[in-house]
C-alpha cells in the first residue's frame, strides 16, 4: 500500500486512480469517518474522462498516522499539498466532504496557487449549539470502546431514515467493520472531532477563496444542516449552490447520481481537458 512519510510522526495512506498523466488531477478530501475508499463511488467518472485521481486518509483516520492532538485544518492542508508536490501534483480540483470539504476551503485560502476549484459537500465554516452537541455524543460513543456501538450510534446523524432501512445490509457489515479496527480507530476519531470543535471557524476567511467554488447541501442534513451551506454560499465570492433533495448528511452515498452529475459537470466547465 502506498504511504507518503511527512515527518517522523506522520505518514499518510494514499491511493491513485485514473490516467496518471492526466492533464487534470482530482483529490477527494474525506469525512471524517470515511477513508479514501470510501470515494470508490465518485471516481470512476472521472477515471474514464482522462483524470488523474488521488485521495488520501487524514492523520488521525484509518490507515494513516494517529499522533496526539489536537490538530488544525491548517495542519492537515499543509499535508495535503506535501503529498501532492511528493506525488508531482502543481493544481487540482478539491472534492470535499464534511471535514473534508472544510479541508478544502483552508487549502483554497491558503494555497490559492495549486486550487484550481472546490466542491464542498455537506460543510461548515462555523458551529451551532445543536452541532457542537453532536461532537460531544460522538466522543462519549467513542469511549465505549466498541466499534460497532460507535457506529450505530452515529447512523442516525449521517444517514437518513429512507436509506437506512433499504440499506441494512451494508450498514451491518460496516458496523462489523469499525467493531474489527484496531482501538486507536475510535482514538483518532476523538482528535479529528476536537480538531473540528475547535479549529474548524472559517467564516471570515471565505471570502479570500478566489477560484471557482461548488456548494452542494443535502435538504435533510440534520449534523451540518443546509443554513451552514448557505453561509459557505453567500461568503464564497461567485460561489454556485446546489440542494440534492430527500438526502441526509452523507449525500454522495444515498444521492450518487445526484452528486456525480452536480461535481464531474461543474469540474469539467473548469477544466483544461478540451483547451
């Protein structure tokens, strides 16, 4: 497995797909639960276009390093471009979800130089009481022990009624999944959610985001609902806004088609490939 050494105390698991000398590279940024796996469903599009795709764990997720935090989004940008100019990467696309896609906000204000666009789903640049309340019951989840505890008690947040009932099945065998990580899974989940409670306040950064920004919100997102969005909309200069309807937090998996269509048409209007 392909893992880039940062420093002494992190190293971060990485995957590339697609034409590795695309003429245009996409990165997906992850949730803060998910991995880089978890973009199987979204990259293929991209893979058939030509594009060159990357997507890596955060520090603190599954397969990468977990040292003490808390962390910043700074942080995790400066890493994030570390792996990219490792991997020869000068500009990308940034496709981010949740704690992804706050990512991918900070690496546009701070490396302006290597976004060429952003597409944030389901994100925040500020927090709530109710979301703030969230973080403490995923962290008191987290102290159980038990993996698959953690999970279901995560699922009503993420996932909206509809899906969970047609998908039993696969949140069963995912259940089973976190409950066979190793313990420092639920510990790195504890850093990344204290890293969003703190760092996480951006709003009055937004408007240094110059290239072109996508904003998709799912309608029924409980933990980061669509009013967070709006404000990453009115913010973000010239920003484009999109509500997938009947979709709850973790939107690119109950609305695929939805969401591939909204991103691979918004990237290619921003794209070089036919230049």
């Amino acid at each position: 497995m392909p893992y880039f050494e940062y420093s002494k105390d992190v190293t971060l698991y990485y995957e590339e797909h697609g034409n590795p000398e695309g003429k245009e590279t996409i990165v997906f940024l992850n949730g803060v639960m998910a991995s880089a796996a978890s973009w199987s469903v979204l990259w293929p599009v991209f893979e058939r276009a030509g594009f060159r795709v990357i997507a890596h764990d955060f520090k603190g997720q599954l397969k990468s390093s977990k040292p003490e935090g808390p962390y910043t989004f700074a942080q995790h940008c400066e890493e994030t471009k570390a792996l990219l100019e490792y991997l020869g990467v000068e500009k990308a696309h940034l496709v981010g979800t949740s704690y992804g896609g706050e990512v991918a906000m900070k690496f546009a204000v701070m490396f302006p130089e290597m976004t060429k666009s952003i597409s944030v789903i389901d994100s925040v640049s500020e927090l709530d009481p109710v979301c703030k309340g969230f973080v403490v019951g995923w962290k008191v989840l987290c102290d159980t022990g038990d993996g698959e505890t953690f999970f279901w008690g995560m699922v009503p947040s993420i996932y909206g009624p509809e899906f969970i009932e047609k998908n039993m099945d696969m949140l069963t065998a995912r259940a089973k999944a976190i409950k066979d990580n190793p313990n420092h899974y639920l510990e790195g989940q504890k850093i990344l959610y204290d890293t969003f409670a703190e760092d996480v306040y951006m709003t009055d950064e937004l408007p240094k985001i110059k290239c072109p920004a996508l904003i998709i919100c799912a309608e029924n997102d409980i933990l980061k609902p669509p009013k967070f969005s709006k404000i990453l909309a009115d913010n973000i200069p010239d920003a484009e806004y999109v509500t997938i309807p009947g979709a709850a937090h973790v939107v690119f998996f109950e609305k695929t088609k939805e969401v591939e269509t909204a991103i691979f048409g918004f990237i290619l209007k921003h794209s070089d490939l036919f230049a």
